[in-house]
C-alpha cells in the first residue's frame, strides 16, 4: 500500500535524541548519513491530522541526487494487512460471505480447485488472523519456486491488469498442500492474507483493488493511497521514489528499475 513513509518516526514527541540536535532537519541528515539510509519522510501529526512536526532528508534514488520532498509517495510495510482486515469486515457485513466461511465451500466444493483436506476447516477469520495453518514467508521462499516465479513474471502492476488468476493460482498452490500447524495455532502468513483477498474477490465478484478502493479508500477519504510501488516511470531524474535492495550492513545498494512488473518494495520492513 502506497502511504507516507521510508522511516515513519511518529514518536518524535519533544525531543530528538540523546545527540540533542537544533533541529529536526539536523536530526535527519545525520541518521541519513550515519544509518546508510537512502531517504526518509518524517513527521508527527495531532488527532486531527495537523502536521506538527516535518521533515526529509536523503534522495529518491540512491546517489542519483534528487531529493526526497513532502509529496512523496512510499510503501508502508505491512499496513495492508490491517487494512484488508478492515475491508473484509465490511463485506461481512454486508453479507457476502461469513467470518466462517471455509476455503472448502469458497475453492473445493465449487469445484474451483480441490483443496487438502488439512484446509478444509480454515476459515476466512483465520486466514486474516495468522491461524489458518498457511506458511509464513520462510517457507514459501525455501520450498514455492514455482509461486515465487509465477508472482514476478505473471503478475503487474498496470492500473487494468487483472490479478486475480494470479491471486486463484496462488491460493491453489498453498491449499494443495497440507497445513504447515494446526489452525487456531499463530503463525506470521502473507500468504494467508492472499487466500482471504481471494476468497473476498469471489464472494464478492469484485477485485480486491475495486474492495479496497470502494470499502476503506473511498469513504475515509483516503486520497493518497493505492496499489503497487511508488511509479512505474522508469525516466530520470526520478518522479518518485524507487525500490531498492540492500545488504544488513547498507554497503551494497542498488535502485530497482520501476515497471509494471517491479516487485521489490521501496522499504526493508514491508
């Protein structure tokens, strides 16, 4: 999800530190420098929305030289998940499908595709409650091959794309399989948020982008948010900040080429 932040310090409350910086510009610059990060985004805001606090430091590409500003775009890691959660709730209640309805009546017993008996009892709650018994993304990396290539070449990132084959594919591929732990038992799955968004898509008949814009982005007024990375504009000097991968140390950097098929989120934590 395309939100606000590289590094989103919201605890910035009346100080900056144990450096005792002048100024907030000042702090920036010199964790920028000092934690070899490409560009951050930071600010405190009040209950209302007023900014209180502001600032940037760093560049929308790594030593390109252009700088990062306040109409800048990011990837916040991991928010959509809390957002989906939210969307699903809402579909709930508009009945489309139950927080219990199971991937067997959503994908085996349609006929769609036929699903490990293991599955059977996941529900859609579980699914967006890590206690579906879905892998987390260790083993999807270790032992997927085929579902990772498939997400890089097969999926896009264009405004008509249509994803959802993919996101059936998906699913197919976790639910052939027998449960990784016992559902009610916690375990950290992405995966598991990608079987839930399909099962909301065919309940529904929408898209999971049409969802998110029509149940959360919409009606909250939510202006700025979207889909995918930052650009998919590929020209320099950069529109937007680009993805980029890094070692733990921050020695080797490089920036991702934006395009319709670039994975790679703009931060480490998404």
């Amino acid at each position: 999800m395309i939100q606000g932040a590289y590094l989103v310090l919201l605890s910035i409350a009346g100080c900056f530190g144990q450096d005792d910086f002048a100024t907030l510009q000042e702090m920036l610059d010199h964790n920028v420098e000092r934690y070899k990060l490409i560009g951050v985004d930071v600010g405190a805001f009040s209950a209302n929305g007023e900014w209180l606090l502001r600032g940037q430091s760093g560049e929308r590409v790594y030593q390109e030289g252009t700088p990062i500003s306040d109409k800048d775009m990011f990837i916040m890691g991991s928010a959509g998940k809390s957002m989906t959660s939210t969307m699903a709730a809402r579909v709930v209640a508009q009945g489309f499908i139950n927080w219990n309805t199971t991937t067997k009546e959503i994908f085996h017993d349609t006929g769609l595709f036929d699903v490990h008996e293991s599955y059977w009892p996941s529900t859609l709650e579980q699914f967006i409650s890590h206690g579906s018994g879905a892998p987390g993304l260790d083993v999807v990396v270790d032992e997927y091959y085929d579902m990772v290539d498939y997400i890089f070449n097969k999926t896009s990132w264009e405004a008509d794309f249509d994803n959802r084959p993919a996101r059936v594919f998906l699913s197919k591929t976790l639910l052939e399989n027998e449960v990784t732990v016992p559902q009610g038992t916690y375990l950290y799955s992405i995966g598991g948020f990608t079987v839930a968004g399909t099962m909301l898509e065919l309940a529904t008949g929408k898209t999971y982008e049409q969802l998110m814009m029509e149940e959360l982005f919409e009606p909250l007024g939510m202006d700025g948010c979207g889909f995918g990375p930052t650009t998919t504009d590929p020209s320099l000097p950069p529109v937007q900040p680009w993805g980029h991968l890094g070692d733990q140390w921050g020695v080797n950097i490089a920036a991702v080429t934006p395009g319709p098929y670039a994975n790679v989120c703009v931060s480490n934590d998404s």
